[in-house]
C-alpha cells in the first residue's frame, strides 16, 4: 500500500504539480540558498550541488558528447540549466553569486 504524499508543490508560473514524499524531494524549504544574479535568482539544493554548479559555470569549454545508443540526448543536467546561466558574459556574476552561497553554508 503506497502511502499519501505529504505535500504537493505547485509551480507559480506554470502551475504543474509536484508531489513528494521521500527525503530527496525538494520543497520550496529546501532553497534557502538562493540569492538574485543577473536578474533572475540563482539557487542550489546543498553543497554538493554547488560544487558542480561552480565547476559547469567556471568551466571554457563545454563538451557534449553523442550518446552511440540514444544520440543526441536532453537528459543530462547541464542540458536542462536557463540559458543565463550557461552564458559566458553572466560567468563572473554567477560565480560571484555562488561565493555569497557558499558563505551561507558556513
């Protein structure tokens, strides 16, 4: 028997739904580290998601690479990041704006 979720988030600009019951589901408490960046809101679940967050922004050159079995795939995480966060001009601001992040964990 498969017990009720405990909440359902709801997207305020699109309005789908998101249920969760399990440790690992994000709830809008979860992003407490959020802070504005090139006017959006840069956010980050923990610690561990900022380090690869900081290593993808600060990061020259950017790979991908075809997949033999699935070609060219939309699954990975890099490739689901808002345009202005891949942007090479928003590179100093974003990393500026993971070191106030990274401050609130300390």
């Amino acid at each position: 028997m498969n017990a009720a979720p405990r909440y359902v988030l709801t997207c305020g600009h699109c309005g789908y739904p998101k249920s969760g019951n399990g440790p690992d589901c994000v709830s809008a408490l979860d992003l407490w580290l959020q802070t504005p960046c090139c006017g959006q809101v840069l956010w980050a679940l923990n610690e561990k998601h900022l380090d690869w967050l900081e290593g993808y922004v600060a990061a020259t050159l950017r790979e991908r690479k075809r997949s033999s079995e699935f070609g060219w795939s939309n699954k990975s995480l890099a490739s689901r990041l808002p345009m202005w966060v891949k942007q090479a001009k928003n590179r100093s601001d974003i990393l500026a704006g993971i070191g106030r992040l990274r401050d609130r964990l300390r």
